[in-house]
C-alpha cells in the first residue's frame, strides 16, 4: 500500500509504514518479435544483479500523466517477489519532434538513522552518497 503525506511518499510493508523515493536501476531486458518487453535481470545501485526467475504478472502501460505512462512488473527473485516498473517519458525536442526516454525503476526505502539504529544495535554514522536500501525482502538487513 502506498501513500502520499504531506508530499512525501510512503509504502507499508510487514505492518510497518516506511518513506519511499523511486530508485531507477539497470535492467537487462528482452524484445520479443511481438514488441513484448521481457526484463531479464535486475541491477541494483550498489552493483549487485538478479535473474529474474518468474514475472507473476503485468499491467500495460496507462493513462500519460505529466508526459509519463508507466507498466508495471511483478516479478520474482531469490525466492521473493518485488514491482519493478518500466517509464515511458515523452520529450518535446528543440525541431519540434518527439523523443522517448525509457527508464527502470522501483520502490526504495529512505534509510533513517532510527532505522539504522535498529539493525545495528548502535548508532549509525557515516551514510553513503545513496543513503537508501531497496524495497525488497531480499535486501532486509543487507546493507
């Protein structure tokens, strides 16, 4: 479930309510002859990457919303399922024409120092540039 306060995104995952942000990521991915778009493998931020092993389902693309139409992925792998989604952006060009940007993204959780503090047991210093940990069980306690 997901929700906007105050302008800021949130996602409930395990009963707990956890601030959001999109993470876009590397996905490699394959087109069938029939225009199908098939992600394959997902890479994280951090480097590491994942063959999906099953898509559970898909959503077309929907209505454009500020020139954007999104579909929606979910997908499973290492034994837990996630959403990933595909962003189509449509682009006005300086001659008139029109250009597409595709991009992959996915739900990410803000990392907080309470947050930090309950993995770790003690206090957390020291945040990388990204400060954020991916919005997937498979990351719980990860990083």
């Amino acid at each position: 479930m997901r929700s906007i306060i105050e302008g800021m995104e949130y996602r409930q995952t395990d009963g707990k309510t956890r601030r959001v942000h999109k993470q876009y990521v590397d996905v490699v991915a394959r087109i069938l002859a029939g225009g199908q778009v098939v992600p394959v493998t997902v890479c994280w931020v951090d480097g590491r990457c994942f063959t999906i092993d099953e898509i559970i389902s898909t959503t077309g693309f929907g209505l454009m919303v500020h020139g954007i139409r999104t579909a929606t992925y979910k997908v499973r792998f290492g034994g837990h399922a996630t959403e990933l989604y595909l962003e189509d952006q449509t682009r006005d060009r300086a001659d008139g024409s029109q250009a597409h940007v595709m991009r992959w993204w996915v739900w990410a959780f803000d990392r907080t120092l309470e947050g930090e503090r309950r993995r770790s047991g003690r206090t957390a210093f020291g945040y990388n540039d990204r400060n954020l940990v991916i919005c997937c069980a498979v990351f719980h306690g990860a990083l």
